[in-house]
C-alpha cells in the first residue's frame, strides 16, 4: 500500500452492541481522500451506528479507527470534529432561530471573548456560501426561515468551517426535491475535487450510481465488501445487500388471476384521495406505489372504512359495499394491514395469542363471548408455525419480538380471517430480509387461495419483485397503471414524479 | 500494521461485557418480580407489621370487622379497574353509590312485594339507576369523545344532587318493621354469613370471582382490556372500541350503586351524603394494584390486593390510634411510594 492511497479514514473490526443485541460485529470500512464512497445495506444493517461511532455519539466496544494511516480515539462528538469528521444528518443539527451566519460560524460564538465579532463572522459565512455557489443566500437570514435544501447548504458550510476533511452525509437527499438533489450532487463533485473524503449512506441506487466512486456493503452488521460502482450492477448491488439472489428473496408464484373482486369508483377521501378508480382481481397481487404522501395510505384508510370518505362507490363482486367502519369492512370480507406497526398494527403490550385473535367473529370465542382456552391456543399455535414466528410461546408480549416477528404477528389475524381482499400497506417496513421473504410467502399463498392482494409499498424492489400489476399515485390520483415488463423502477419513479420519460 | 495485543483486548472485554450482563440481567429479573407484585409484597410487609404492634389485629373480629367495611371500597374499585383499563377514570362512583342507597331504601319503603323478593328487585332497581348513570356518562364519553375526566365530573356533581333531590336531603332509614328492609340490616351485620364469614364479604368475593374470570377468559373483558392498550390499533381489527367504553362505565356504575346498597345496610340508614371521597380511594387502591392510568393494564387480583393495603394502612393506625388528620398524610405518602416503586421499573421499559 503506497502513501498516496493511505485512506482518509479507516475503520477497522469494529464492534458495538446495545444490550447484547450486535448492532456491528467486527465490521470494517475504508474511504480515501478525493473519493465519494457509498455506504450500503439495509435497515439496520448497522450504517448508522458505523458512522455515528465515526462521529463520536457511541462509543465503540471493541475495533479501531486511523485517519491518514494514524490511529485516532474518538470518545465523543467533540473528538470527530477536532479530527474534521462532519456529519450531516437527515434532521439538520441547525439553531432555526439564529442566523445563517451565526449557524455556520456556530464554533466561533462561544471562542470569542466578549464581544462577537458579526463584521468577521458574516464575512467569513459569506465567503464559504459563496465558494458553493449559494451566493442567493444572506448571512443575516435566520436559518428557520429558509428553505429545506437551504438548510442542508448551511450545514455543509458549517462543516466546512470546521475545515473537515471527512464528511458524512446521511440520506441527505430524502429531504430534497430532484432539482435541489442536482444542485447537492454538484456540491458534492466541487468537494471531491478539492479533495474531501465523502462518505454518502442513501438506499437510492440511481443516485449512488450517478455520483459515487466505490461502495461498501453492510449487511446484519458485518461488511460484505468493497467494490468500484463502475464493476457492478444495480442488481448485483442488491443481492450483496441482501445476501442473496433476488430470485430467492421473492419466492416463485404462478399468477392464477380470477375475476375481478373489488372494483373502486371515483374514491375521494380528504385532501389526499381525489378521484381514484380502479379494480383488483382475485389472485391479483396489485402494487400501489408513489412518493410519500402521494396518498396511498389515505386511499387504503378510505377503502377499510378507516377514514371517512366524500364521494365514490366500492363494488365487491359487482355488488355496491358501504364501508363506514372497519368492521363493515371486514364483515365485506376485507382486511387492511395498517402501515404504522407499533402505533396500529399490534397491541405492544399484549400477548401474540391476543394479537393473534384480536377479531370481531374470533372463531375461539363461544357463547356469552367466553373463550375456548385450548382451541385458541391450538389455533394461535398453528397460525404462529404457518408464519414462522420465532417465539418460544405464543404468551409472549409482542413488544419484546423483533420487527419482522411483530409484523407476522400482525398479519395473523388477516390469514385466519378469510378475507377476500387483503391491503397491505408496508407490509415489510423495518423487516429483516429473513422475515421479508416468509411474509411474501405469505402473501404469495394467500394470492393463490385466490384473496386479491393490494400492497402498498415504498419499496421498488418489492414492488417488482412481487406484483402482477402496478398502479402509482401522485398527488392523490392515479398517475398511471404499469404490466408485466413495465413494471421497472424508472418507471414508476417517473409516473410519481410527474416526468416524461424516454427510453 | 495491526498490534497482537490489540487483538487480544476485544476478546477480553466482551467476555468482562458478558459478566456484567449476566448479573446486571439477574438483578433485571429480581427487579422484575418484586416489581410485578410490589403490592402483595407490601401488604405482606403491612400484614406482619399490624400483627406485630397489635394482638388484635389476627383475631376473627378485627379481621372480620376490616373486610366487611372494606367491600363497598372493593366493589366500586372493581368497576374502576374496569374503566381505568379502557384509558379512562370514573369520578362519579362515590355520588352514584350515594343514589343507590337512596335508592334501595325508598325502594324498600313503597315495594308492595315484601321479603326476599322485594328486596332482591330494590336491590335491582338500584343497580340498574347506577347502570343508567353509568351508561349516560359512558355515552358522552365512546361516542361524544368527551374527556372522561369532564364527563364523569359532570357526572358527579349531577348524581349527588339526585341524591340529595330524591331524599329531600333527610337520611333514609331502612324501616325494620318490612321484612326485605330488614333482611338488609341482617345482611350488613357482622354476626351473620356462612362459615363465619360476614354477607357482604361474600359479595365482595363473588363479585371479584366473576369479574376476573370475566376479564381473563371473557372475549368482553379481553377486548376491553386491549381497547385501552391501543385503541387505534382495535378500532382497525374492526372492534367497535365505542361499545367496550360505554359498557365499562355502565359496569362501574352499576358497582357503585351496589355498594351504596352495601354502605346503606351496613348503618340501616341511606344517606345522600354518603360515599364522600370513595372515588379518590378507589383510583388509589388500582393505581397500587399496578394499573395503568394511561389503559390496557391492570388486574381485578391486584386491585383487590390494593384495596386490602389501603385498608390494612387504616387499620393499623387505627390499631395504633394514630389521629385521623395525621393518618390522611401517611396514607398519601404510601401511595406515592407504591406508585414510585413501580415507576423504577417503568423508565427501563419499551415505550
């Protein structure tokens, strides 16, 4: 290894565990000076942690850090930024009430005695601001008042104020609009040129093959590998993340497609649902896809009788449904897996057995409502080992299971229902790989009972991996309908976004 | 490049990290159970301590005598264990057990049927005018989405002056010359029961039987249970959480009357003053028992354990002689301990 090529940080075996869960186990990273370099994997693959012990806010258990070939001991945040390690994260370490100036030049304000110098400190955010480029921007502003990718502007010069060499950006792009995106993105150039060390951690394939030099994959806190992003696939990417072929997280189905069962008709609901028609078939996994607040959820919460809506018709074989109250729903033979697991989905501090029969018709409650003690525990059993719950007992609180069991735990009630449309919303969020291919094996038997499956989903991968059809929302209306081939993340990120798109 | 003894040191310190949390994970379950049953621990603690000062206290008359004046307390903190799991409270329990007592003893008084029947349908009448109570505050509060603290205020202050209203503010006396009035008098009194066992302790348990099993192995108490535990996520199982609230306020009133019924035949006088403060005590004797004031956690076994513990504080200062002005103080200062001793575990816990 040549002195040119000595990296600019380097993070070695690294291990952290909170209360003896491993969040990294002996996990490794190596960014050079001039370089982008992308920092992958999935939920909880251990990213954050990696990069917030780089920054000081854990402190490592075991493993060690050099900056330049030196070996550095970062104990606290104060120690990072003495070594010119910035982190800019997704929620801006900004004080909205001070000014631009005094945001950037935040260090200053407690060194100088006395007196604040505002003549030198303007002069200096000015220079900073304008060296990006953000000359629109005026120092005596105050932060809270601009706008988002603004702010973002602000901590990066508050990084460089610091004269850091080593920048982190953590998702920073889950903030910005695309056009705001592009303007990062030539920041991020300008910087490399100069000669900083970018880490970049974002899960947005186009945006780490446009813009990054080399990633490192992280997966169940180890790292998978290094790789120059000019010798890999996106999906040769995927599979490292995941640890598999995408083929094996997406458990084979042969579509049986039947009738059409539940047929919407000019739904609106609120200020997010306008107008939204269409069908689901029987057998049909129907993914629904669109940026946040696209109005996904909302249209579900209408459809289930969650929300209340202003106008249109549901039809269920043909025939017109009401559904003014989630028991309507089910009663009409429809289920919703809500979004939201904690906060709607489960009963945290309740039994698996309970969540498990957490129905109107239970079928374990006999007469006068008292239950049937060993046929519901039969009953629970036999649904928890359909879905591989990982449970010594079904008694167990659902609160102290992972989030890939409290999601099966949720679904459980739907697969013993007998419902004929089953809406998913999110239905893998915060799940485990492992977890994620039982619940679409789940989700792939209901399919071929012939329940029609609406799944709602964030995630692109998932999306193709796993639907028939695809309907893609924007601003509370049906954006377009994708099939078969189409079904492609270009796509369906131009179809939500509202962009032409030209092969 | 890399130095062999810093290879050594992760090994050693997660096998050092190891211990800790071996011991550290024994002391969390210690913690856990005396945590859990914190309060049969203290009324063990208060048991030994009463038997100890006094001599009195383990005898047939002392224990007898705390019980019997204990069950009213007992029955309205059973409906109050009841709301309070479904995230809610019910102020008005000690006013509604006032109106009971009227009830059941103008009842008594213009009842044609006479004897065990005609008290056992005074009895009903006046459990039905706390279920009705109950029931009107339940609906402002499932299905008007009042504040139950507001509604059952309300509540209060409204059957309190019903009671007064319905009694023209004189005490009713229960008239021993009708054989149900008095029925109810031989009721109240300590000499009579079975096994030796005062009536309205049998009451008391029968009524604690059938609600627990209720809550346990009951699709309505479990329901209820969870509606407090996350009423969002039961609305959406397509539960109508409406239901299960205005029921638990039904069932707390209905309570509350009857140990109005309870108090009334003790005394052989139905008063509209009667019950001050009951409600104070009976949301004391949950919150020792373990019950979330936020819902969905709580059981009746312990409530009754902390209907016991603040009878047994009572007791023993009674035993004690300790003044009633000094006793109101301790009794507070116990309950925030109780409370206290639970929060330790609490601050640890998932959110």
């Amino acid at each position: 290894m040549n002195a040119m090529h000595k990296p600019a940080v380097e993070m070695l075996d690294i291990s952290k565990k909170f209360g003896g869960i491993s969040a990294l186990n002996s996990a490794s990273f190596s960014a050079r000076a001039g370089e982008i370099h992308a920092l992958m994997g999935e939920n909880g693959a251990g990213k954050s942690t990696l990069m917030k012990i780089l920054s000081g806010a854990y402190v490592r258990d075991a493993g060690g850090v050099s900056m330049n070939g030196e070996k550095v001991d970062i104990r606290k945040p104060g120690d990072a930024l003495k070594l010119g390690i910035s982190i800019i994260y997704q929620e801006f370490a900004l004080a909205p009430h001070l000014s631009v100036a005094e945001n950037i030049c935040i260090d200053d304000l407690g060194k100088s005695k006395g007196f604040v110098q505002w003549a030198a400190m303007r002069k200096k955010a000015r220079a900073i601001l304008d060296e990006l480029g953000f000359s629109d921007i005026d120092v005596r502003q105050s932060v809270g008042s601009l706008p988002v990718a603004y702010q973002q502007a602000v901590e990066i010069c508050k990084a460089l104020s610091r004269n850091s060499s080593v920048l982190v950006f953590d998702e920073p792009t889950a903030v910005l609009t695309s056009h705001e995106a592009d303007k990062l993105f030539r920041i991020l150039d300008e910087l490399r040129r100069k000669g900083a060390c970018i880490v970049y951690v974002s899960h947005r394939m186009d945006e780490i093959f446009r813009i990054c030099d080399r990633a490192t994959v992280l997966k169940d806190g180890k790292t998978v590998g290094t790789l120059e992003l000019a010798d890999i696939t996106e999906r040769g990417l995927i599979e490292m993340m995941i640890g598999r072929e995408l083929s094996d997280l997406f458990p084979p189905r042969t579509p049986c497609i039947g009738e059409v069962l539940l047929k919407v008709e000019h739904l609106c609901a609120g200020r997010l649902v306008r107008d939204v028609s269409f069908e689901v078939r029987a057998g049909e996994v129907l993914g629904f896809c669109g940026l946040v607040g696209a109005g996904r959820t909302e249209t579900m919460r209408a459809i289930f009788g969650a929300d209340r809506k202003t106008s249109g018709a549901l039809y269920l074989d043909g025939r017109e449904i009401h559904n003014r109250t989630p028991r309507e729903a089910i009663t009409n033979g429809i289920g919703l897996l809500p979004e939201d697991r904690k906060q709607q989905g489960v009963l945290l501090e309740m039994s698996i057995r309970i969540n498990g029969a957490l129905r109107p018709d239970s079928p374990y409650t006999g007469r006068m409502g008292w239950i049937a003690n060993s046929r519901e525990t039969q009953g629970i059993e036999a649904l928890r080992q359909q879905l591989a719950v990982k449970t010594h007992s079904i008694e167990q609180l659902v609160g102290d299971l992972s989030g890939g069991n409290q999601q099966k735990v949720a679904l459980m009630k739907w697969v013993d229902a007998g419902c004929r449309v089953l809406i998913l919303d999110e239905p893998t969020r915060g799940v485990d790989v492992g977890a994620k291919t039982e619940i679409y094996r789940v989700i792939n038997d209901l399919a071929e009972q012939g329940v029609a499956i609406i799944m709602v989903s964030s995630e692109m991968m998932e999306i193709i991996g796993m639907c028939d059809r695809v309907l893609v929302m924007r601003e509370g209306a049906i954006a377009g309908e994708l099939l078969g081939e189409r079904i492609k993340e270009q796509e369906m990120i131009c179809l939500a976004m509202g962009v032409e798109h030209h092969e | 490049m890399s130095n062999p003894n810093s290879k050594l040191a992760p090994a050693e310190l997660l096998q050092e990290n190891n211990h800790a949390r071996e011991s550290r994970a024994d002391r969390r379950s210690l913690q856990r159970l005396f945590l859990e049953h914190n309060a049969l621990v203290m009324l063990v603690v208060l048991a030994v301590v009463a038997s100890v000062l006094s001599a009195d206290f383990f005898t047939y008359q002392n224990l007898g005598n705390l019980l019997r004046q204990l069950t009213p307390l007992l029955l309205v903190s059973i409906g109050m264990l009841i709301v309070i799991l479904t995230a809610g409270i019910d102020l008005s329990v000690a006013s509604v057990a006032a109106v009971g007592g009227i009830v059941v003893a103008m009842t008594l008084n213009v009842l044609p049927v006479e004897g065990g029947g005609g008290l056992l349908l005074a009895v009903a009448i006046a459990v039905a005018s706390g279920v009705l109570m109950g029931l009107v505050t339940g609906t402002f509060i499932a299905y008007f989405r009042m504040a139950p603290f507001i509604a059952t205020l309300a509540m209060m202050t409204v059957a309190r002056g019903l009671a007064f209203i319905l009694s023209n503010g004189q005490p009713q006396r229960l008239d021993d010359r009708l054989v149900s009035a008095q029925l109810l008098r031989d009721f109240g009194r300590m000499a009579d029961g079975v096994l030796g066992i005062p009536w309205p302790v049998w009451l008391a348990g029968l009524v604690t039987v059938v609600f627990a099993l209720i809550l346990r192995y009951n699709a309505y108490g479990r329901l209820t249970i969870a509606s407090g535990s996350n009423e969002t996520a039961v609305r959406l199982a397509g539960i109508p959480v409406e239901r299960y609230k205005l029921a638990a306020y039904g069932i707390c009133g209905g309570l509350s009357a009857l140990a109005g019924v309870v108090i009334a035949s003790r005394s052989g006088v139905a008063t509209p003053s009667a019950g001050i403060a009951l409600e104070l005590d009976a949301i004391a004797a949950c919150v020792i028992g373990g019950a979330l004031l936020s819902g969905g956690k709580g059981t009746i076994f312990y409530t009754v354990v902390g209907v016991l513990v603040l009878g047994l504080i009572g007791n023993i200062m009674n035993l004690l002689s300790v003044p009633a002005y000094p006793q109101q103080i301790i009794k507070g200062a116990i309950i925030v301990i109780a409370v206290l001793l639970q929060g330790v575990g609490r601050r640890d816990a998932r959110i």
